[in-house]
C-alpha cells in the first residue's frame, strides 16, 4: 500500500492507496479541493467541516446528472402476422412513396 499526501482546502492529508493508484488518487483531490474553493468563494465563513461536506454535496449532484438514465423495458414482440399482409401494407407505401416522388418531382419541374 502507497501513502500519498493529498491537498484538500488548505489542509494536507496522509492517504493510502494501492500501488499505482496515487495519480488517481491526486486527480481526485484536485477535483475535491476544486469544489471547496468553489464553496468557500461562494459562501464565506463556512466551518472547514461544512466546506466539505457542501463540496461532497456538489459532487455527488454531478454525477447523478450523468448517471445514465435506467433503460426502458423492452417493447413486447409483436404478434405474428399474416405475411401477405405484411406484403400488401409494403407495396402499398412503396406506392405512395412513389406518388409523393413524382409529385415533387412534378413541382420542381414547373418552377
């Protein structure tokens, strides 16, 4: 186990880590120390205790917001079809989709 000494506010702290984890580690801190300057400039006189705790707060908020949202359930399979009628409903858009072209394309030959 690596101890790495962290700044957070205006205080230095003595951490354990696993090995390899110290630069992490840092980049957490920093992060943390961050948002305590952010508390701190926003509301002075908060006790070093509640400085971190409103920090903490702001972290946590951050990362609910990027939480991804539950995914939905699966829509049920669809009911087995009669595949002529499938075939009847897709040869009848292809003929709109057909009717809509030449009358676009009708359109923009008369302007």
């Amino acid at each position: 186990m690596a101890e790495v000494r962290i700044m957070v506010g205006s205080r230095q702290y003595a951490v354990h880590c696993r090995d390899g984890e110290e630069a992490r580690l840092h980049e957490l801190a920093a992060l943390m120390s961050e948002r305590v300057q952010q508390v701190s400039s926003g509301s002075p006189g908060l006790t070093e205790v509640r400085q971190l705790l409103f920090a903490g707060l702001l972290l946590a908020d951050s990362l609910t917001d990027k939480a991804p949202a539950p995914a939905a359930a699966p829509p049920p399979p669809a009911e087995p079809e009669d595949e002529s009628a499938t075939l009847d409903a897709l040869d009848a858009l292809a003929q709109r989709i057909e009717a809509l072209g030449d009358s676009l394309a009708a359109q923009l030959s008369n302007a």
